[in-house]
C-alpha cells in the first residue's frame, strides 16, 4: 500500500471503507510506487489495492478486479497548467480530457 503520507485523501477513504466492513488488515509494506507494488504481487508476496490507472501495467501474475466501492465513493483529480503552455500536444490533451469528463470516462 501506498504510504499514508503520500496521499491522505486516499488513505483516510480506504481505511474508513475497511474500517466500516470490519476489516483489519495487516500491512507489511508502505510504497510509493504502484510499479514496485505490482511487481512484488507479480512475485507472489501477497495482494494490493491500487488504482484503476495501474492496470494498464501487464504482469504476467496480475490479475486487476474491479471493487463496487458503492454510490458516493469518489476521488478527486484534479489537472492543472502554465498559462502560456504553448506546447501543441497541450490543446489536444486538454479537450480530450474535456470531452472524457463531459461524455463520461469510457463511453
């Protein structure tokens, strides 16, 4: 798990969501890198929440399964930027992005 510290936000949603379901796990490792995480499950040293983002890492030994974290759950992202990016890529990222969160991520 990633530590505390690097994102408390996260760690106060997970925690209270094992909290409410009695759920006490016993955490042998803090990370800060979901590469490390994944391949330390990869090598068989037990299981880990991690983001959806993470999936797009293939491990021959990973398997991703969505959890129904329920209504209400969410996190918050958020995107920010120089105001003179002049950087091309720049404009088409930004109404990707636009469009996703307009139309839905993955629809």
């Amino acid at each position: 798990m990633h530590p505390p510290a690097a994102s408390p936000p996260f760690n106060e949603l997970l925690t209270g969501m094992l909290r409410s379901a009695r759920v006490a796990p016993e955490y042998v490792q803090w990370l800060g890198s979901s590469l490390t995480i994944l391949a330390l499950v990869n090598a068989g040293m037990g299981l880990a929440l991690v983001p959806r983002c993470a999936s797009s890492v293939v491990f021959k030994n990973v398997v991703f399964r969505d959890i129904d974290l329920g209504e209400g759950v969410q996190s918050e992202l958020h995107l920010i930027w120089r105001e003179n990016n002049d950087n091309p890529a720049f404009a088409m990222l930004l109404e990707a992005i636009r469009t996703a969160v307009t139309e839905g991520w993955g629809a």
